[in-house]
C-alpha cells in the first residue's frame, strides 16, 4: 500500500502548468486580431496597361508559314508558333520557308503565338 501511494505522489509531481480547472485559450476574434494593415497609398489605374516590349533583344525565327490572311503564323523547327507583323509579311504564304529577325512584343494578338514584329523576312529555299 505504501509503494502505491508513493507511486501516485510521484505520478502527481512534475510541470504543473496547466490544471483540469483552466479554461482552454480561445482562439482570437475578429475584434482582437494582431495583425494590422496600412490602407493602399495609390488607386489602381483604370486605363489600359502596356507591356515594356521595348526592352526585350531581337529575335530570329525560322520555319514554316502555316497561316496568313488576318494573322500571319510561322511554326519554327521547335513546333512553337509565332505570329508574324512587319512589312513583308502579308506577301507569304502558306508552306514558305521564312527567317524572320525582329523583336518579341508582349501584345496578345489572339493569332497563333507570340508575336515577333519583323524588321527582315527573308524567303528560304526549300529543301
């Protein structure tokens, strides 16, 4: 009996922190929260935004026109399709061979990909 009762003395000794009698934390509310938040300093702008095209190097393209009329779209060697602008392009036509250099614009045109304004396209002989 005196190994027992010295069994649960023990058992009771130790951290005592928190007790069968203390209400669990709750969790904050809404009203209490810790987290505070600056209102925005600007507006958002309600006109249209434009992409910085304009920093961004030539590039050169070569493949195949799959589509003219309304869009003028080369598939390169890579399977990627690129939507052609430049003087020149509206004389191509489907199944030429094409080397375009010119520079990447971030403008969707809704064609068949990214769209490369061409400063030179040059025809390539098949084969």
């Amino acid at each position: 009996m005196a190994t027992a009762l010295l069994v649960v003395l023990a058992a009771g000794c130790g951290d005592q922190s928190g007790t069968a009698t203390d209400p669990p934390a709750s969790p904050p509310t809404a009203t209490e929260s810790t987290m505070t938040t600056d209102p925005p300093t600007a507006s958002p702008s309600a006109g249209a935004t434009t992409p910085p095209s304009e920093g961004l190097q030539k590039i050169r393209v070569v493949g195949e026109v799959v589509q003219t009329g309304d869009c003028v779209v080369v598939r390169d060697d890579n399977a990627t399709t690129w939507t052609i602008e430049g003087e020149g392009a509206d004389g191509l036509s489907p199944g030429d061979r094409v080397s375009v250099t010119g520079a990447p614009d971030l403008t969707a045109t809704g064609c068949g990909g990214p769209l490369v304004r061409a400063r030179t396209i040059s025809v390539l002989p098949s084969g």
